[in-house]
C-alpha cells in the first residue's frame, strides 16, 4: 500500500481527491493548507534527517501559509526526491518551469480525477 499527503484547501475538492487515492487502497494523510502541510512533513521527519516513508505528495498549487510549489521546491533543495504532483487552474509559464525543474508533474484544474488517480499509481509504482 502507498503512503500519499495530499494538500488542499478546498474542503470538497480534498475530500473527492482523498476518497478515489483511498479507494485505490492507497494510505492517505490529509492537509488543508502550507502550514498544515508542513506540519504534516515534520511529523515525518526522524532524527535521522529521513522522512518516514511518503510514497507521494499530492498538492494545490494555491494554499494559505505556503503554497505547494514553495514547499516542494524546499523539498527538493534539501535533497529529497519524493514524486509529486501540483494541481493548479493557474498553470502559466512561470509556474509550468518551476515545477519541471524540481521534478513535479503538473495537473490543470478542472482535474480529472481519474487521471489524477492514474498518475498517483504511476508515481507510486503501483499500476
């Protein structure tokens, strides 16, 4: 079973996103903004300098506190290669290479969330 975080502030958009990952049987950690997220990651994080096992991070571009770009790119400059996706009704350029120069894959909103479910297994090697 994979391990996702997945964070968004819309209530029923995380919920409708949280429900299909469940019902692919993946384990879910729900946060419902940056901050949360990011509580979320350091309730992970061992002394060690190892995040307990987070197969992938599914998030919002656009959150209160810390959007979800921001905290992946920090993820990413700290060494940690977690597979990621940003979902975003605001996909322009600049976002488009930020998010491909840390590795993360980009899904427009509206999202499909089939295709979201499908890119999830991918990433988690679970097809």
């Amino acid at each position: 079973m994979s391990r996702v975080l997945v964070a968004e502030e819309d209530p029923e958009m995380r919920r409708l996103v949280v429900d299909g990952l469940r019902k692919d049987g993946h384990e879910v950690v729900e946060a419902h903004d940056g901050a949360s997220m990011l509580v979320c990651l350091a309730e992970a994080f061992h002394e060690d300098h190892t995040l307990e096992r987070t197969d992938v991070i599914v998030s919002d571009m656009r959150m209160p506190v810390w959007s979800g770009l921001e905290l992946l790119e920090r993820l990413a400059e700290a060494g940690w290669k977690i597979p990621s996706i940003l979902m975003t009704a605001f996909g322009d350029e600049d976002t488009r290479r930020r998010a491909a120069h840390v590795g993360v894959m980009l899904i427009d909103k509206p999202l499909s969330l089939g295709e979201l479910r499908e890119a999830v297994r991918r990433l988690a090697g679970t097809h």
